[in-house]
C-alpha cells in the first residue's frame, strides 16, 4: 500500500452522509443469499469499489467454480467457515474472524463453498485494481482472527483489517490504498475517525443503531450503507441501549475507465473481449482452467 499518514486522530471537518440505502437480500451464486450494498443498480461502482456483500450460505448451496480478473476480492468471515480452492492447487479454509485478501490479476478460477454444518456469514469486497496492475500474478494474504490487529478504547473495539484507527496499525499489503475498519462501540461511546481526504469512504452497518457525521441526525439502523461526503474524517455516535458494529471502507479513487462484465474488470472493451478469448481458450494466465475442476464438485457455467 502506498504510504498514507494519518498526521492527527482530531476529526476538523467530519463527513457527513450523502447518500444512503438499505442492502436488501438477493440470490447469488448456487442457493446462497447476499444483501449487496456496493455493485448493485443504484451504485455499480465507487471508485475503487466494485462491490460489497454480506453473504449468507448453507450446504450444499454455495459459490463454485468460477473465474475473476482485474481486481482483488477480500473475504472476512462473521461466522462459519468457507472453503477456498483454486486453479492453481491453492487450497485453504477461513473461519469466524479470518481474513483472506486475494488479488485475481491476470486470472484466478476458484470456489468458495461452506466448510462447516449451519449457516456461514461473512463480508465479500471488491477493490479494483489499476491498469498497471490488472495483469500481476495473483497472490494471496490469508490472516486468521488471531492475527488481525486489534485494540480497545474508551468504549471503542477496533479490528485493523486495512490501514490505521486508534494508533493500531494493519499488516495487511494493499495494492490499492485502501482502510477496512471494523468498529464495535458500546452505550454512549463517540468515534472520531481519520479518512484521507481525497479518499472515497463508505460505511456498512452490521448491529445495532448508530448517528454518523451529525450528532444531531437521525441514528441509521442495521444494513444500511452510508455514503460519505467530503471532509477529513468520520465521527459516529453509540445513543442506544445495544453495541453498534459497523465497517468503514475507504479507498483512494483511481480515476480510470471501468468495463465490467461480470467476475472480469478491466478498462476497455477491447479488454473485456481479449479476456473472454483468454478464459475461453484457456491461454494468458488461464491455462490450468481446461482440466481442473475444484473438490466441491459443483461447476457452473459461465
């Protein structure tokens, strides 16, 4: 991740909501159900985000084999287990707390299938990538619970996924500058966090009921995204009577043309048809997808 200081934790100009909408629940994949917030008709894309989901799946429904290109995906798990495998004989489970951060590049074919009995909750992101980096060799950052930086302050618990809060800074390489905050704020406490200001930063709340950017404005409850506007950072009021938990995401712009056609993004039209040879024909970074087929045993076409 290219260096981004947060010089001071003194909120001057908090952002205030701009925009904001409830993630209603969908079908996606093979029988599992997602609420979409980022990716769906009312905001395909915010630059550098392509989408975000709360996914829900039980066995034997789930997401099979299935390729992407041009952008990285971070998955982070609520609750359960989810079962990666891909093209190239990378294989591994994440469960409750985990964190697995891969970037497709050039192509990646994989399945994401439930590991566990029950039902298995989670956040998927998509964080594009820039044109000088759609076409790297993919890579993989997988970081179990334990080993995700945490810290607790005046009523405020912070997991560090990405970037810095509280004086706690993440491990986690980003290739696109990016913060993924998980935040739980008990009765009464008061947030004040920094957001680089020419960053785009939303937040997606998971419990509970919270007040963002005004203290005077009316608090937003579970599954809504909230928008953020300009200013230096975010503050957030805990009013009620229950924990609130919520993730803010921000990530500098990178202002370049976006062609997607569904798990492929790239910046042109000639783009998007040269991978589709590629994924057809099984040739530039592709090649393992003509014979393998992942354990899960559940392909679908594409």
């Amino acid at each position: 991740m290219k260096a981004t200081e947060i010089s001071s934790n003194v909120v001057k100009e908090p952002r205030l909501v701009v925009r904001r909408f409830q993630a209603r629940p969908q079908h996606e994949g093979v029988g599992a159900v997602v609420r979409r917030s980022i990716g769906r008709f009312e905001l395909k894309y915010f630059d550098p985000f392509l989408l975000l989901d709360e996914f829900s799946v039980s066995a034997p429904a789930g997401f099979p084999d299935h390729p992407h290109r041009g952008f990285e995906t971070v998955t982070y798990m609520l609750q359960g287990a989810i079962t990666h495998e891909d093209f190239k004989g990378h294989k591994g489970t994440i469960r409750t707390g985990d964190l697995q951060w891969m970037t497709a590049g050039r192509g990646i074919v994989h399945s994401e299938m439930p590991a566990e009995q029950g039902t298995q909750k989670g956040l998927q992101l998509w964080i594009n990538l820039s044109s000088e980096h759609k076409m790297i060799e993919p890579r993989y950052q997988e970081i179990q619970s334990k080993d995700i930086a945490e810290t607790t302050k005046d009523g405020i618990r912070v997991r560090v996924i990405a970037g810095e809060a509280l004086g706690t800074k993440s491990p986690i390489y980003t290739m696109t500058p990016t913060m993924y905050l998980d935040f739980t704020l008990k009765p009464e406490a008061h947030l004040q966090q920094p957001i680089p200001i020419f960053w785009n930063a939303f937040v997606y709340i998971l419990e509970g009921e919270g007040t963002f950017g005004d203290s005077k404005s009316v608090p937003i409850r579970a599954h809504h995204t909230l928008l953020l506007g300009e200013g230096d950072g975010l503050e957030v009021w805990n009013k009620s009577y229950e924990p609130l938990r919520f993730i803010l995401i921000g990530g500098e712009p990178l202002g370049e043309p976006v062609k997607q056609f569904g798990p492929f993004v790239m910046n042109t039209e000639k783009d998007i048809e040269q991978t589709f040879n590629d994924y057809e024909n099984c040739t530039n970074g592709f090649e393992n997808a003509k014979q393998w087929r992942s354990q899960a045993k559940l392909g679908v076409d594409f």
